[in-house]
C-alpha cells in the first residue's frame, strides 16, 4: 500500500508541474499584456516599465516560471516586500496575495462543496436503492423519469428559477450567501441551503441512476444467486452482498466529482454570487491576472488528483477482489 501511494503521489507531483507550466507558457501566449492592465488608462511608458520590473516581467518567460515555481516552496522577493511560502505571487489586478485570497475564498467553495455533496449521495444513492429494489414496478419508472428529468437540467437555469420562486417571490428561503460556520451556524446553514438544492439535482440524478444501474448487475451476479439459495432474506442479500459490489465504481466517481467541486464550482457560485474559488478562477481568466489564475489552476489540480488517490487507495477496504501491486 506504501509502495502504491508513493507511486501515485511521484505521478501526481508530475502531473502538477505539467499543468502549471502548460498554464503559464500558454498565458504568455496571449496577447494582452498584464502590465498595461495593472497601469491603468492614463498610462505612460516610465509607469509601464516600472510595472513590468515589480512583477518580474522583464525578464524571459521560462526565468519567470522558475522563480514561480521556486517561490512556492521557499517563498520570493517582490518590490512590494517579501512573500512566504507557499507563495503563489501578487495579483496583477488587486496586488492582492494570491494564496491569501484564496484561503478567504476556499470556506464558500468548502461550504458548497461538502453541503452539496452530502445531499446529492444521500438522496442519490437512495434513490437509486429504491428503484433497484422495486424493479419493474411504478416506483421504479417513476424514479428513472425523474433521474432522466433532472440530469437534463442545467444549474444556471434551476438556479435563477429557484431565486426567482423561493427567495423573490415566496421569501420563504434567505438570498443565498456564505456566512462563516463559527460565527453563526443557523444563519451559514440558511444561506447556503439553496445553492446545496440546486446543485445536488444533477448529480443525485446521476448517482441515482448509476446506483440503480450497479445494483440491478450486482443482482444477477453468482454470488449474490448463492446467496440467495443459501435461504438468506432479500434483505440481506441486497444490503450485504449486492450493496458491497455496487459502492466501487460509485466511490470512483464521488472522489472525482468531490475534488471538482473543491476545485471549484463555478456555475453555482456565479449563479448565487458565492465569492467562491470557481468565482476566482472566471474573474482570473477575464482580468488576465496570471497569479491568480496559477494560483487557482494549481490548488483545484491538487483537489482532483489527490481525491482520486484517496479513491484508488480506498478500492482494498470496498472491495477484496482489488489488489494493489
């Protein structure tokens, strides 16, 4: 198990350094310029190159990236004073620390991410379980319309529905915003209720129809037929054997979505105005703030690769027929 999660750790580190500096060369290639942005319109060339040299965009592009990369771990000088690491630099935009706007931005996306996925797999995976378990039957077809219905729809729609109905026209759900969980809790409770609602239909309608999909095929399995001829109740035979054999490839894509959503869920928090890290990233890209944007890219990167590496390590604890060599 060491041996497979050193191997997987080297290989995400790699996969890490690719994708920042595939980011930040690609950047370069584009043909704003970051300086001219920070300066301003009434902007001279004396302030232009002074921009240039505070930021370090004076000198060549791979120099650059080596300090940025160098900075993350044992932090960098700038003319604006010395930043620790893990140092991500300043914002082109706000000058702003990279990493400390996005540790005031991660709690949204943490409280969004966490809230929304512990409604979607609950109800999803129930879901999924009751129609499996009355297959064929009116439930069944009622639930697979439903999961059919849902996963058609779009967060950016439902969610201007919802505020439409729920908060501007009944007021009977707060305008959804994120308040520290320490501070209040009721109050951090009702204003992220509703971004959970909307963002949990389309994924409790996949993992509504994947659940029921796996545990249909768990029930045809020998297995589960011994089970079942051994004399064991249904209820037993569903929750114990079928169950068991179903939850892999279900825990696969749940450590896959969750990293996503921890990166950022940025259709959601520009549809409820949650200043989240997915918020970050759009407003990143639009100001051509370079920092920020590797900031971001880098810290959702690591989101995704190590909950697939919790998922792969978890695979010998669900399921005994995995061996990891």
């Amino acid at each position: 198990m060491l041996r497979f999660l050193a191997r997987r750790s080297l290989g995400a580190i790699v996969i890490l350094i690719l994708i920042s500096a595939i980011t930040f060369f690609l950047f370069f290639a584009l043909p704003a310029e970051p300086a001219r942005l920070a300066c301003g319109k009434n902007c001279d060339p004396t302030s232009l190159a002074m921009i240039n040299k505070n930021l370090g965009l004076d000198q060549p592009v791979p120099v650059q990236y080596w300090k940025f990369m160098v900075g993350i771990f044992a932090g960098r000088d700038f003319a604006v004073g010395h930043c620790d690491a893990p140092c991500f630099g300043y914002s082109f935009v706000s000058q702003e620390s990279v990493w400390g706007t996005i540790v005031d931005r991660f709690p949204t996306t943490l409280s969004l991410a966490i809230g929304g996925a512990a409604v979607f797999l609950v109800c999803g995976i129930g879901i999924g379980m009751i129609a499996a378990w009355r297959r064929g039957t009116w439930i069944d077809k009622f639930f697979s319309s439903l999961s059919l219905l849902g996963a058609s729809m779009q967060i950016y729609f439902v969610g201007v529905l919802a505020l439409a109905w729920f908060v501007s026209g009944l007021g009977i759900m707060d305008q959804p915003a994120y308040y520290p969980f320490t501070d209040n809790p009721a109050k951090w409770f009702s204003g992220m209720l509703l971004p959970w609602v909307v963002l949990s239909l389309i994924f409790m309608a996949n993992y509504s129809r994947m659940t029921r999909s796996q545990m249909v095929e768990q029930l045809q399995e020998d297995h589960v037929r011994t089970a079942r001829a051994k004399g064991l109740s249904s209820r037993t035979v569903f929750f114990r054997y079928a169950w068991r054999g179903a939850i892999a490839p279900i825990v696969t894509i749940f450590g896959i979505d969750l990293g996503s959503l921890l990166g950022g869920a940025m259709v959601t928090e520009y549809t409820f105005t949650l200043h989240g890290i997915g918020r970050l990233a759009v407003e990143s890209v639009q100001l051509t703030d370079l920092p920020m944007l590797m900031g971001v890219m880098l810290v959702s990167s690591a989101a995704i690769v190590v909950f697939n590496i919790l998922v792969d390590a978890a695979y010998a604890f669900i399921d005994p027929r995995v061996r990891l060599a």
